[in-house]
C-alpha cells in the first residue's frame, strides 16, 4: 500500500548547548541508547540525474531493478513520466524532456551542494534518534528502516511508501539561501508562513509528522473538539520524539507567534465556547481553523494559523498530568475528544 502525506511545504535534530533548558514541559526524557534504530540512506536523487540519456529504456529498467516501487512511484505518482496515457516510446521522450529541463536540473545541483555525505550523515543521525524516542513511547508499532530522497517539482515534502519506507524531496530543504519566491510567487505553498520551515533543520520534524499521522487515527466523530484533541496529540508525540527542539519549532511559528499562543491561551478557549464551535461539525469551519493559514480564522491577524492546535496540545498536556499511569498508546487509542477534555480537568492560563 503506497501511503502519501504531503507535509506543509517543511526541528528536527537541533539540539540544545543546554539540553535541560529546552524542553517545554517537566517530562523527563528517557535514555533510548539501548533502543536499536538503523536507517538506510538511498539517493534516489543521485540515480535519477545520473540517468544515461542515451540509454533511457534500458535506465528505466535499471531503476526499477535497483530501487524497486520508489522507482514507479517516482515516475508515476510524483513526476508524470509512467502517465497512463502515455506508451513506452513516449515515457522515453518525457524522460529525456525531463533530465533535460533546465530548473529542475538547478534544483538537483543545489540540492547535492546542500545535502552532501556529510550532511545526510547529520540527517539520519538526527532521524535515528527521533524514531528512537519513538519506538520508546510506542513499543509495539512499526518504525521505518529506509529514507529515500529525492527530487522533483515541490510536490511532497516527505512521504511514506511501500512497507513503512520514509522519502523527502530535499527541494523542500535548501534553506533561506534560495528564493522560493522566484519559482513562483502565487503559489499558496511559498506563502512566508510556509516557507520559513524549508530549511535542512526540519527535515527530521517532517518525516516524523508523517510517521505520527500514520500512527495516529483521524477522528470517526466530526466536531472540532475531537480534531483539537486528534492535532494535541500529534503535537504532543511530536515533542516528544523531538525532546530538545525548540516549541517554536515543533509549532511552527515564530516567537512573537508563540508568545501570542502562550498569552491568548484563555482568549482562545473563550472564543471557542462564545462562538459556540467546540463542538461544531461544521468541516469547512474545522479545516479553516486546524490547518495551516497565515493566522486563525477569527482571530487577530497577529495569531498564528492553527492556534487551536496548541489548544488541542494543553488539553492533552493536562490529561497526561491528572492520569499519569496512561500509556503513550492508551493515550492515542481514545478517540473521544469530550472524553479526553473531561479527563484533563482543562483550566486554560
């Protein structure tokens, strides 16, 4: 089963000089050095730009023999050579337009400038260790053994695939030293709430925001109350397996976002059970305040988008806190966010 998450288009592996100083609530963090993690590296990237465009049918077959259902999903899913319309002389011409196409060739320079050996090191290092933390807090589910990169035209972020595998387009991740603007300034995904997370420090959050997704159900229910709770604990393991990134990281935001979060915490909640919403089943409301925007819908302009989610992140804060023999995995499996709500004894600050 091909499973594809586009991540917002992209902290993962920054650690703190100070480790103790950084963490956002008081759970300790637990030593994972006996907890056994390999990741395989693959550079698909590499392979696809080393293509011999003399002997493209033959490199297909090369591909697909080496690289196995990332070489078809790549060029079928994620760039449109394997078009089902398309026969096997004319995949050879899109093959070739593509390898030849001059932007996506600058892409993949830059991003081998950006991601070298070295780098990559750092990268897997810093994905080994979240899935570390992972595997500790949910011991029986599976954890990915490969990242595969890649590069295309901003199409995902990360995603995952085949039996669990992880890949990353490293477009996604050259940092502000490239212009996303210049690609193209319409674009929703270049938007500035977006793109200052297209650096190499998040390359790790993301993966892992991918993982979690999978992990974590999408609530059956459809108030907003149990989509809070759903993105609270996606927000909650995601700083967990990220015990040292800063919570403007794993939020998003920057720190004038942040410390809106932090002072609007009781303004936000009001707002929800005045607007009578906490319990609206209304989608199109839902997505407007739990998906990623340049500020909430109904709150001030200076609000980070989703700032319901940090609610949906306090709520389940103070679960854990009034029940603290529940599981990491008990914890996930209730899908009731009134439930979860009325357990936490939730008083906002």
């Amino acid at each position: 089963m091909i499973k594809i998450k586009v991540v917002t288009p992209v902290v993962a592996g920054l650690f703190c000089l100070l480790l103790s100083a950084c963490t956002r609530d008081s759970a300790p963090v637990p030593d994972v050095s006996e907890i056994n993690v390999d990741v395989t590296l693959i550079r698909f990237d590499e392979a696809v730009f080393d293509v011999d465009t003399n002997q493209i049918a033959t490199e297909l077959n090369r591909l697909d023999a080496e690289y196995g259902n990332f070489a078809d999903l790549y060029l079928r899913n994620i760039m449109p050579v394997r078009r089902a319309d398309f026969d096997a002389e004319e995949q050879i011409e899109v093959m070739a337009a593509m390898l030849r196409y001059r932007p996506l060739r600058v892409l993949d320079s830059l991003v081998s400038e950006k991601f070298d050996d070295a780098e990559m090191d750092r990268q897997v290092a810093d994905l080994e260790q979240a899935l570390r933390y992972y595997r500790h807090y949910l011991p029986t589910a599976e954890v990915p053994d490969t990242l595969t990169t890649f590069v295309s035209e901003f199409g995902y972020a990360a995603l995952m695939y085949g039996e669990n595998d992880l890949a990353a387009g490293l477009e996604f991740y050259l940092g502000p030293e490239f212009d996303y603007t210049q690609v193209s300034a319409q674009e929703s995904i270049f938007s500035e709430y977006l793109r200052r997370t297209y650096r190499p420090e998040y390359l790790t959050q993301k993966l892992m925001q991918v993982v979690i997704d999978d992990r974590i159900l999408r609530p059956r229910a459809g108030r907003l109350i149990d989509y809070l709770i759903y993105e609270g604990k996606k927000l909650y393991l995601l700083e967990r397996v990220l015990p040292y990134a800063e919570e403007t990281q794993t939020q998003e935001v920057t720190e004038e976002q942040l410390e809106w979060l932090r002072n609007n915490e009781i303004a936000i909640y009001a707002n929800l059970q005045k607007e009578d919403q906490l319990y609206s089943t209304d989608q199109i409301l839902i997505r407007k305040l739990t998906q990623p925007a340049p500020y909430t819908q109904g709150m001030p302009t200076d609000s980070p988008g989703r700032a319901v989610n940090y609610l949906g992140k306090r709520i389940i804060q103070a679960y854990v806190e009034a029940n603290p023999q529940t599981t990491m995995e008990q914890l996930i499996a209730i899908e009731d966010g009134q439930k979860i709500l009325a357990g936490a004894r939730y008083k906002p600050r």
